[in-house]
C-alpha cells in the first residue's frame, strides 16, 4: 500500500533481506505447504519487487478507531523486538500475529531471549480479561486466551531446564521447540502454545544490531 504502521523496533528489521529479500518472501509464501498444500503454487514471478514504504510508529497502548470498532495495540517482544498483538474489546477478541502462538520463533537473529518474552507475556496477561480469543499467525483456528498462560509456563520450563527440548530446524536454522509436536505442529500432549528457541537466546543479552543480514550483535 505505501504506507503503514510498524513498531520503531522492527524498522530495520523489515528492511533487512532476512525479510524484504524477493527470495525470502517467495520462501514464506511456499511455507503454506507445512499446513496441507496450496491450491495455486506461487513462483518468483508472483513475487512484487521491494520498494520504500513510509512508515508511521506504533507503540504499546496505542488506539486504532476503525469506524467505530477501537483496536488496541499491546507490545509484546519476542519473535521480534517490535512484536505486537492487536485487541478487539467489543468482539472480545485478540490477533496475536506472530507473538504467542502454536509455532512461536524465538530463535532468530531478530529475536527476544526467553527471558525477556516472558516479561512480555506477563504484560500481556494484564490485558487478557479483555478478550477470550486469541487469532494467531501459525494454526488453522482461533485458541483460548490461555495460550498466554501456557507461553509463561514454557518460559518457566525452559529457564529451569525441565522442557522437552526437542532439536529441529526451522526456516533453515536449528532450533529447539519446547514440547514435543506432530508434523502439524500440533502438540502433543495436548496443549497449544509451543515455542522454538536456541540455547544461546534463553538469557537476557544486549539487543541485537539490525543491519543487512541481522546477524550482528553488540
């Protein structure tokens, strides 16, 4: 469109060919596949060619008015530091995009320690009685707003060790995922939160320095 709103935290990450390379995109356009096949495969041709975007900031509290339906904005760091979930008060309501769900990548240059997730997700619990659903970027269906109980609980395993800790890879890095999944990512044990992290990200450490491929640190 030209033109949206991003947290400031994420800028240099949308910029940076991890994302906004043609062939990364194609890459997460053909991930359809993981979830039961695509009706139309697309190829590079598909693909539009970067361009500049103006973007406008958007942070923690922020409120959108979408003809009368209020949309407010929490931050939440974790698959990146700029991370963020959408609430719906009237229609009880949460999209939580990439930020706590079934599949929550935690392992990537971009993004938050284990550490520094769980704070996010003990701010996001403080909002929780405002909607029952959460919508998230990874998952055929909506998941109860217990998907955040469960995320802190995952924290929880993983600083103490007591996780499954099941080795994988993922977007072509390997990764531990916290609990053990089916080829769907269902969990199973039944549970629906499940979180993918690297050994090396489960502590507080200085942010990360974005710039071309973010794999730069401080």
């Amino acid at each position: 469109y030209g033109e949206g709103f991003i947290h400031p935290d994420d800028i240099a990450l949308m910029y940076s060919p991890l994302h906004s390379s043609m062939e990364r995109r194609l890459g997460f356009a053909l991930g359809g596949k993981m979830m039961g096949g695509l009706r139309t495969e697309p190829t590079m041709a598909d693909v539009i060619p970067t361009t500049p975007v103006k973007t406008y900031p958007v942070y923690d509290g922020d409120i959108f008015d979408l003809g009368g339906t209020q949309i407010e904005v929490v931050h939440v760091p974790g698959h990146t530091y700029g991370s963020i979930a959408l609430i719906d008060k009237d229609n009880r309501a949460c999209y939580t995009g990439d930020c706590c769900n079934m599949n929550t990548l935690l392992f990537l240059p971009g993004s938050t320690t284990i550490e520094e997730y769980k704070e996010s997700l003990l701010h996001f619990k403080e909002k929780q009685p405002l909607f029952d659903v959460c919508w998230g970027g990874h998952g055929p269906t909506s998941v109860p707003n217990t998907v955040i109980d469960e995320g802190i609980a995952l924290c929880d395993e993983i600083l103490s060790g007591t996780d499954d800790a099941v080795p994988a890879e993922s977007v072509g890095r390997p990764c531990l995922y916290a609990k053990k999944k089916g080829e769907r990512f269902n969990r199973l044990d039944g549970g629906v939160m499940n979180i993918a992290y690297s050994k090396d990200m489960i502590h507080k450490r200085p942010r990360p320095v974005i710039k071309g491929e973010p794999n730069l640190y401080r």
